[in-house]
C-alpha cells in the first residue's frame, strides 16, 4: 500500500455524524451537498473519496410540478388568493409542531 499524503481525523458525533476535515475538503474539492464515497477492505481500512454526480430527480415530483406550472400558465383564473380562514385553521394544525431542520435523522432500525 502507497505512503497517504495526508493524514487526518474527526470525531464521531453521538448522532454518529462527523464533520469532514478542511484538509480533506480541499483535497477531494468537496463542496457542500457534494457526494462522499466510502470503500471497507477487510473490515479495517477505509477509502474516502468524492462521489459521483447524480442527477436523480424524483420523476413523480418532477412529473406534478411540471403539470402545476402548464396548469397555471394555460389557466391563470384558476390561480386564487388562498382564504385566511384557511390559513389559521392549518396553523392550528401544525403550528405548534416542533420543526428542526438540522437534527439528526434517526435510525430505521427502531
């Protein structure tokens, strides 16, 4: 096995995340949302590297806002100002619910 050129390391989280270093940020040209690689050998090594673009968009979500958007440009006096009552009624639904957008997701296997 080749000598690494560079060699570092980070701290698992208790949600089991960890924050890739700088240093391997620059090497591998990582951005943010970019895709991360990992490659086992013989349950002891790791191989990190930058992962491959994909353009996988999910076909029922891209298929409905394509018929939103035609919808609304061939009939524009459908397009109605959503009613208040409405508003305040679906906020009393959920307005209350605890919303944490960086939290960690939690494992499948509950």
């Amino acid at each position: 096995m080749n000598m690494p050129i560079l060699e570092t390391e980070s701290t698992l989280s208790d949600s089991y995340q960890t924050t890739i270093p700088e240093s391997v940020r620059k090497a591998l040209k990582l951005g943010k949302q970019d895709k991360i690689h990992y490659s086992i050998y013989n349950d002891e090594y790791v191989l990190l590297s930058k992962g491959q673009e994909s353009n996988t968009e999910d076909p029922v979500l891209s298929n409905f806002l394509n018929f939103l958007s035609q919808d609304m440009l061939d009939h524009p006096d459908r397009i109605q100002v959503l009613d208040i009552a409405l508003v305040n009624h679906l906020h009393s639904l959920v307005g209350n619910v605890p919303l944490e957008l960086n939290a960690p997701l939690q494992d499948d296997e509950t």
